[in-house]
C-alpha cells in the first residue's frame, strides 16, 4: 500500500523511516505510528486526507496521513 505521510515539528525526525514504511492493507493510523517508531502519546492530531481521525481509523491506498505532535508554548 502506498501513503504520502507527513511528519511535523518534533516528528519529522521520524521521517528517513516513513518514508520505506511497508504496509500491509487494512492497516490502521496507530499500526503505521508503530511500524515508524512513534508512540501514540507523542501524536495530538492525526489527518487523514485533510480529516481529523482516531488512531483506529483504517488506511487505504493513495491516502495522505499527516502526523502532528502536542504543541506548547504561548
């Protein structure tokens, strides 16, 4: 299955992995943030095609998932 992933702030260093991430289908937003070596509790919102979804949701071919981690400041 082939997914254009994006990865921000603290999370792009996670990208040289992302990017050879094999998939299996029906694979799901929380099983593609382990296969990269990401821990769910670092992710505050995840996009799937530019909507908000839970880590259960299930991926499909030719999805962009976009990956973002709690923000702080002020």
């Amino acid at each position: 299955m082939k997914l254009e992933i994006k990865l921000f702030a603290s999370l792009q260093k996670f990208m040289p992995k992302a990017e050879k991430v094999e998939l299996d289908d029906h694979c799901t937003v929380k099983e593609l943030l382990e296969k990269i070596g990401i821990n769910s509790s670092e992710v505050a919102i995840t996009l799937v095609n530019g909507r908000h979804v839970k880590l259960d949701k299930t991926l499909h071919d030719g999805e962009t998932i976009a990956i973002f981690p709690p923000i702080a400041g002020g």
